[in-house]
C-alpha cells in the first residue's frame, strides 16, 4: 500500500515537473522572440483572446520575426493560457 501511495506521488511529482517546464521553456521563447523588438510589458500587459493573439502574431511575422511554425504555436500557447481572457 505504501509503495503504491509512493509512485502515486512520484508520477504527479514529475507531471507536475514537466508541466513546470514546459511552460518556462514557452516563456523564454516568447521572451525571446517578442523582446527582441519589444519591451516585455508591451506584449504582458495585454490579455486577448486566441484569435487576437494568432492576428498579432501573423502581423509580428509580417514584420520580419523569425519564428518556425512549432515555435508559432509554442508562442500562441502561452499567451493565449496566460494572457488570453
């Protein structure tokens, strides 16, 4: 029962690790790409909704930002979860 209750822990544990990092791994990438132009409290300090922020990204990438398709939806990811409403 004990060893049980313990990988129970140790599995939620290391979801929750993950979770943590993916999420910095997503904030460093739209650090990185949003702040190469921007101050960082022009981008945070606006909450849009997902479509708003795919508009402001497509015109971001019309304005020369280097970004992939992956890192794209990375960026749209974290903002819409959060700074999206």
């Amino acid at each position: 029962m004990l060893k049980c209750r313990l990988v129970k822990f140790c599995l939620v544990f290391a979801s929750m690790v993950l979770l943590v990092a993916c999420a910095s791994a997503e904030k460093k990438l739209t650090d990185k790409k949003c702040g190469t132009c921007h101050s960082l409290d022009v981008v945070y300090n606006k909450n849009y909704t997902e479509g708003t922020w795919q508009n402001v990204i497509d015109a971001m990438k019309l304005s020369g930002i280097n970004t992939s398709s992956t890192e794209d939806a990375q960026i749209l990811k974290y903002l819409t979860e959060k700074h999206g409403i």
